[in-house]
C-alpha cells in the first residue's frame, strides 16, 4: 500500500501530464514545425561545424523526424 505522500505525489505528476498533453494538443502543427526550423537549422550547422559521430547521428535522426513531421 502506498503513503499518503506518495499517493499525492502520483496524483501530481498525472495531473500535470495530462495539462501538458492537452495543451500540446490544442496547438497547430504548423506554429510548432515553424516555430522549431530555425533551431533546426542551427542544429544542424552546429553538428557539421564540430559535433561528434554520435551528436551527429543524434541530430540527423532529430532533424529527419522534424522534417518528415513538418511537411
């Protein structure tokens, strides 16, 4: 059985995702993708300048999935 502290604790953390996944719902794709593409491409300047083959890989996967989901 779990404390009360715990208990409330857990009520806490669900409540607050939940807050996050419906704000993150009610915002457009499209202000998310625009608001993200120049943090991309800066990203990915950054890893070409002077990232690591594992930064790299990292980037290139995170830059693939940001332009396959911004269309």
């Amino acid at each position: 059985m779990l404390k009360h502290g715990t208990k409330s604790k857990i009520r806490n953390v669900m409540l607050v995702s939940l807050l996050l996944l419906a704000g993150c719902v009610s915002v457009s794709q499209n202000a998310i993708c625009d608001s993200l593409m120049a943090e991309s491409d800066d990203l990915t300047v950054a890893l070409l300048i002077d990232g690591g083959p594992l930064s790299q890989e990292a980037g290139v996967a995170l830059i693939s999935g940001l332009d396959g989901a911004c269309l």
